[in-house]
C-alpha cells in the first residue's frame, strides 16, 4: 500500500506560563455592543479543556497532533513562591505536553531546581545550547545526568534533537535559549549557554542528513532573535517562540492589540508566539508532501475565556438582559475566542493538592496601604515609582534586622510587578504578585565608586543609552542612597550626585570607602547592568524578597510611605524633576 502524498500535522503550543494554573480576570471591550465585559481568561484547566478539543479534532480529521511549550513555566506566581518547580512539573505533566524548551526564569535559582524539575517530568526538556558536558562532578544536584533533558552535544557541535515519524515522514524538534543566560539567569558557571546561530545551522544540517523532512524551533530565544535567526539560518520551516510574550493576531475586535500575523513568514520560516501566563493557546497545521517538507501553513492563536461573564454599563447604555446576551452572543461569534468550560480533573487536581496552602496566604493580611500607589520602571512626568522604594527599604530593614550593619539598598525595577491599590494587604499578594520572583536577598561590601557605576551601568541599560540594553527593568531604586542620573553627560560620569543617609543628614559618597550594601540576588550578582556589584563578599540575610517585605510591612499597621523621592532621573538638560535637587 502506498503512501498518502500529503499528510497534516496539528500542533498546539504554549508559552511563559509562569505559574498562572488558575485563570486570570481580564477586562474585554466589544465593538458591536460598546460595552465592558469582565472574564476569567485561561488557567491550566482551560488549557486542558482546550487541547482535548484540539486533539479530538484532529484525530477526526486524521491529522497527527502534538502540544509544545516554549519555556519559562518558573515563577510568576504564590504557586511558585509555595511549591516552586514540583507544582509546574505536576500540573504539565497532567496536561501532557510533548516537550518544553527551558527557559531563562526555570534558572533564576541555578542548576538545583532544574535538576529536581527533570526529575519530575514526563517529557523531555530541550536546552539545544546549554553547554552541561563538563558539569562538575562533585554537585549534590547535576542536570547532566538526567535523561530528561537534551542538552548541547560538544562533539557534534549541534542541539539534542527529538525526531517523530507521522505516516513515514520524519519531524525533527530541537530548542534554544537566550544567549545572554547569564545576565539574565543564573545558569551555574560549569553549564554555559552558547551562541544560537552556528548551533541552529549544525543542527539543521544534521536533520536533514537523517531524512528529516519538517524541522521545528522550539525557541526560548525572544520575537526578534527568533526573526534575525530566521534571516541568517535557512531550513528551519517553524519557530514556536516564546520569552517576549508576544500575542500574534488582530484581537482589536475584543479591545487588544494588532501585533504580527499569526505564522510571520520570515523567508521559508513560519514563525508563532503565543502570549503568556496561560491566557492563550496557539494552533496551526502543516501540510506535508510525501517527503515531509511543508506546502502550507494555517493557524492562529486562541484567547481562552470562560462561559461567565460580568459586565459595566455606561450611563448612556443602560445594562439590560439583552446587553448581556448581546455581549455572550458577540463573544461567541469571533473565531480568535474560545468559549470553554475548564477541565475538570485538573481544576479538582489543583484545587485539592495545592490550593489550600495558596488560600491560607490570601487570608493573611498584614497591612493596610493608605492610598493607591504607582509603580513604573523609568520615572515618566508623574514621576519615578511609589511601590519600589518601599520594597527597597524593605530589604533595608530586614538586613538591620538580622543584625546587619547595611548602608543601603538598591533594587532593579523589573523585580517589582504591580502597583498596589488603597486597603488591605494579604501575603498572597506579596508572594504571588508584587514579588513573585522566589529569590534571596544578599548583602555585599562595595565602594562608594562601585555603588556609582552600577547605577550609572543599570540605567544606561534600562534606556538603552549607549549600551544595547536588556530591557527597562533593571531601572534601580534605592534606600538610603538618592542620586542624580544625567543621560546626556559622558558615558561613565551620568552620575552627578550620589549621597549616602547617615541618620536624619545626606552626605555625598566616598568612592574610596567602603559600604554594605543589600540587593536581591539577581541585581546582586551584576546581572542587566549591575556588573560593579558582583564582589567576593556577599552573603544571603537568610529571607526571600517577599518575606523581607511581608516582614517590613507587618510591623506597621499602615504601611509608611517615603517622605521623599531619592531617584532624579533627567533625560535631557531641559528636563527637570520636581525632587530633592529642586
């Protein structure tokens, strides 16, 4: 019997889950009915729901099928804070994933967590330029011994691959990271990440050496990497992408945004992304000629949204039972949608394995905010952010407290995730929301010069000023330190003012003295920037951010806000804050 000439292939495919088993409220507008619609978006369980569809309509069709997942499903939220990777490996397990890229935050802890994740797995974790050969031998955890992960091969100078035979076609699937793991992460010293462009070429030439037809990027590398990779390597016929969190697809109909076409075609390479923290999922079918090689492409991404719904009416639309229907009825009909119930098993699964410890937390308030506060990474003309410095001071406090004679704190923006508004505040929030990142707080000893050059390198990174930066996050915000930041003075002389808090008195900064800072680990270790912290001096004060700041904040009734901003960020000679310089 011969073979079909042409056969279909489905894949399903998530990103950046970052902990969000439960789903997340999202605030809809419709076009047809100019109406607010309020929704419980995505979850684990809507997941579930959705890939059982997608399978089952596949196999009606007889299409092959399989479900991706590009990386980063560490941190995010009170379920990592809580259970770190157990949780992530038990809940994909259970959505039966055929294999996951790693990503940058599954290290934001080093190898360790990694190691006890590959442990718990059911599919294999690909990692295509991870370097882990020369491992050291002598680690209590080692990620080069587990046969869950396809590494980097040295000898080969090319990615692990997996390959699949559908109908006597073979698809060959191998991964890549982040180049820049290390600023990013904390991959440990012996396990570095190499470069992607020399491997993805490797790598593709020895799938198609073994007849592979179809090739697929499972990359954890960013949207324009992902582009640029695309340009520069010709045979990989599709990048299933994640770490930037871009939602491809017109979703202005439900008042998103417009971003690229779902599948943007850079030369013969397809490439998809499908947003983050479990809100979408993505689906598209490869039609594939009897050599394998794909003829077509057709797809798109799903925001995934439950059947209740809650709803604001403005004073010129009245809310009524029909406005409702109108709105239910709106929903059902956009193609970019699905409408579905949550599965069952899994939601009862979380529900009763890992949700009672997640909801003592939210009952725990431990203190009261006053009033809304802000927070921004780059200060804007309303100014620079209210929740950051408090965060900071808690590090501060929490330092002294342990009985560490600290001097000051600096904290990178992007470590802070919300703004908080006025009333009660829970250590679920804290854990789960405003500090995710299950991450120690360090102390170092650092000169006053040291001090000068990491914020100067930080923010020249947050604004992209004269350095190709990582992004706005690494923005610092300080306690106990206020400075002047000048972005058109030469590079290395930004800084203009830096003054240390002694009592109730600012005096400037010694360059040749030496200080005792506090940092979470991730600023602490030079990453974004912060390369004049990394000193031989350090170590852990014993908590994590979020309980540096549960702490802080329990020991007020009403949480205290600063009495003054510490941050003069001018872009511009002509730019003037209202601040401690006016």
């Amino acid at each position: 019997m011969t073979a079909p000439q042409s056969i279909a292939l489905t894949i399903a495919h998530i990103n950046d889950t970052h902990s969000h088993f439960e789903s997340t409220p999202v605030s809809l507008s419709l076009d047809s009915t100019q109406t607010r619609v309020y929704a419980n978006c995505g979850g684990f369980a809507r997941i579930a729901s959705a890939v059982k569809r997608f399978r089952a309509e596949a196999d009606q069709k007889g299409h092959a099928f399989m479900f991706l997942h590009a990386g980063d499903c560490f941190q995010g939220t009170l379920y990592y804070s809580l259970f770190k990777g157990q949780a992530n490996a038990d809940m994909l397990n259970q959505l039966g994933i055929d294999a996951m890229a790693i990503g940058n935050h599954e290290l934001d802890q080093g190898n360790g967590p990694v190691a006890d994740f590959l442990d718990r797995i059911t599919f294999p974790l690909l990692a295509g330029n991870w370097h882990v050969a020369n491992e050291a031998a002598d680690k209590e955890k080692r990620v080069s011994e587990k046969p869950a992960l396809l590494p980097y091969l040295p000898e080969q100078k090319r990615a692990s691959v997996m390959i699949k035979t559908i109908a006597g076609r073979k698809v060959g699937i191998f991964s890549l990271a982040v180049e820049q793991m290390a600023a990013l992460a904390n991959p440990d010293h012996d396990t570095p990440f190499l470069p992607a462009t020399e491997i993805a070429k490797n790598t593709v030439a020895y799938l198609r050496s073994q007849g592979v037809g179809t090739v697929i990027l499972l990359s954890h590398l960013g949207y324009d990497k992902d582009k640029s990779l695309a340009e520069s390597v010709s045979g990989i016929d599709v990048i299933v992408g994640g770490h930037t969190h871009v939602l491809q697809g017109d979703f202005q109909n439900i008042g998103l945004d417009n971003q690229d076409s779902y599948g943007y075609r850079v030369n013969d390479t397809w490439i998809v992304q499908a947003g983050c923290h479990a809100q979408a999922i993505g689906r598209f079918t490869l039609t594939l000629d009897a050599k394998g090689r794909p003829t077509h492409f057709e797809g798109q991404n799903y925001l995934l949204l439950g059947r209740s719904l809650a709803m604001d009416a403005s004073r010129e639309h009245k809310l009524t039972a029909s406005s409702y229907q109108a709105a239910r009825d709106y929903l059902s009909q956009q193609q970019n949608l699905l409408i579905l119930p949550s599965d069952l098993t899994l939601k009862q699964y979380l529900q009763q394995t890992y949700r009672p410890r997640v909801a003592q937390l939210e009952s725990d308030i431990v203190t009261h905010v006053p009033q809304r506060l802000r927070h921004v990474r780059v200060p804007d003309q309303q100014g620079g952010s209210d929740v950051a410095p408090l965060v900071t001071e808690s590090f501060l406090w929490a330092a002294r407290e342990q009985g560490i004679e600290a001097d000051f704190a600096i904290h990178n923006a992007g470590g802070v995730r919300v703004s908080l508004n006025a009333g009660p505040l829970s250590a679920a929030l804290i854990a789960g929301s405003l500090l995710p990142f299950a991450i120690d707080v360090i102390a170092y000893r650092v000169t006053g010069a040291q001090i000068r050059n990491a914020l100067e390198g930080a923010i020249n990174n947050a604004t992209d000023n004269g350095v190709i930066g990582l992004g706005s996050g690494s923005f610092p915000y300080c306690a106990d330190l206020r400075y002047r930041y000048e972005a058109w003075q030469p590079i290395g002389a930004r800084i203009t003012q830096l003054d240390i808090k002694r009592g109730q008195h600012w005096i400037a900064i010694d360059d040749e003295r030496q200080y005792v800072g506090v940092s979470s680990s991730y600023t602490a270790q030079g990453k974004e920037g912060y390369d004049a912290l990394q000193t031989g001096r350090r170590r852990s004060i014993g908590l994590s951010m979020a309980e540096c700041f549960m702490q802080y904040a329990r020991a007020q009734d009403v949480l205290q806000l600063p009495d003054q901003p510490l941050v003069c960020y001018l872009a511009s000679p002509q730019q003037c804050e209202s601040c401690w310089q006016s």
